[in-house]
C-alpha cells in the first residue's frame, strides 16, 4: 500500500473539510470513489450541476446515489431520478427502497404510480415532462433530477422530450446528467450550462470492465480481434 506524503496528507484533509457531504458518503460505501466520482459530488455539494460522461460500467449512478443522499440530508428536499426505459425505473425503484425505505419512494411510469408523494421519485422521463407542463403540485421542493441515459436527447424519436425536461425544469433545480456514449460531452455541457447554469463536465475515459468482442464459429469461442501481435 503506498504512503502518502504529508503534502497529500495534508490536500486530502482540506478536501475532505471542503466537503464534509461528500466525505461522509465516501465511508458509507464498500469502495473507495474514483476521481470522477469525487469531482462529480464535488460539484454537486457546491450547489452546481454536474453532466458525468464515462464507460458502462465505470460507476456513473454513485454520483445519482450522492445526489438522493444530499437531498435527504435536507428535510423537506425530493429528487426524481428519471430513466428512458421502465425496466430501469423499477429496477432503480428497488434499490431506492432497500436504502431508504418504501416510506421515502415512489414510482411513477404511466401506467405505475406508488407513493408520487415520496420525497424520492423514480419515473420515465416523459411523465417528469408531463408533470412540468401541467404545473404538477409533486414539483414543490424540488432539489435535484438525475437524467440517466441522457444521450436519449439526440434520438430523433423521443429526444425532444429530454429537451424539454432539460428546458423547463425551475432554475433552482439542479440536474444531475449521466452518459456513457455522448461524444460531444464538453458542447454539450455548454449548452447545459446556457439552459441550466452553473454546470460541470466530468469525464472519464478509463474502462474499469474490459471490452471484448468475439465469434462463436463451429462450437468454439474464438476473439473476433488479434490482440497478440503476431
């Protein structure tokens, strides 16, 4: 295990005090935050909004997760964490419930409505678009809204919708962006940053899950790619 020297000592110590929020989420966990994930939280306990671009499977929804813990730290603050596809918004819901209770959630996907009064709120995007254009009471203490798979915007189909959630939400809302294939992360954080405000852009380019790509030809798994060099 390598030793850190007092002069990183010391930058870790001050981090932390900048950020008591974020250092208390950090010992909850089983793991220890990567550096995209701290700067994300970072940002978010600074009262910014963060768009965190980075590979499947590098750990972009503990950044969602830090979002829900700081908006329950507040008494009356609600999040909803909007998701493209219903499977992922029961799946979400789950989660929410083993960590907070059904008491403290919802699940909101058209044709499911659990407990819309929770002070954390799964749904698909288009019902948080609906609820927007119809002034809906749920909106009230708003704090945080997690867009995951927001790279939907560019779908020629359902994009607009993602467009205009990202449009109408009250400015004090702040948003909380995941993707892990937009290519334009930083012109697209500028646009975030027109519509929403102060906005940071986080990305990660490290895959922590390889990718691997094969051929299943005559019984036999074979690379579809010739990685040796020969």
């Amino acid at each position: 295990m390598s030793t850190l020297s007092p002069a990183e000592r010391y930058a870790a110590s001050r981090s932390n005090r900048q950020t008591p929020l974020v250092q208390a989420f950090r010992e909850l966990q089983r793991f220890d935050l990567d550096p995209f994930q701290r700067a994300a939280c970072a940002s978010l306990e600074a009262g910014r909004s963060v768009l965190v671009a980075a590979p499947t499977g590098a750990g972009k929804t503990i950044v969602a997760e830090f979002a829900v813990y700081q908006a329950m730290q507040d008494p009356s603050a609600k999040v909803f964490y909007t998701a493209p596809m219903k499977a992922l918004s029961n799946q979400k819901f789950q989660e929410f419930v083993a960590d907070y209770g059904p008491e403290n959630v919802g699940l909101l996907t058209g044709d499911t409505n659990i407990n819309s009064g929770a002070r954390i709120v799964v749904m698909t995007t288009e019902v948080l678009r609906n609820m927007l254009y119809a002034d809906s009471d749920l909106l009230a203490d708003l704090a945080f809204v997690v867009m995951d798979e927001v790279h939907y915007l560019a779908d020629r189909f359902r994009g607009a919708v993602w467009e205009e959630v990202i449009i109408h939400l009250p400015s004090e809302v702040r948003l909380v962006a995941l993707s892990a294939t937009v290519s334009n992360a930083e012109e697209f954080g500028d646009w975030l940053q027109a519509v929403r405000g102060d906005t940071d852009v986080i990305v990660s380019e490290e895959r922590p899950v390889p990718l691997e790509q094969h051929v299943l030809a005559r019984g036999k798994m074979l690379d579809l790619f010739d990685s040796s060099g020969v």
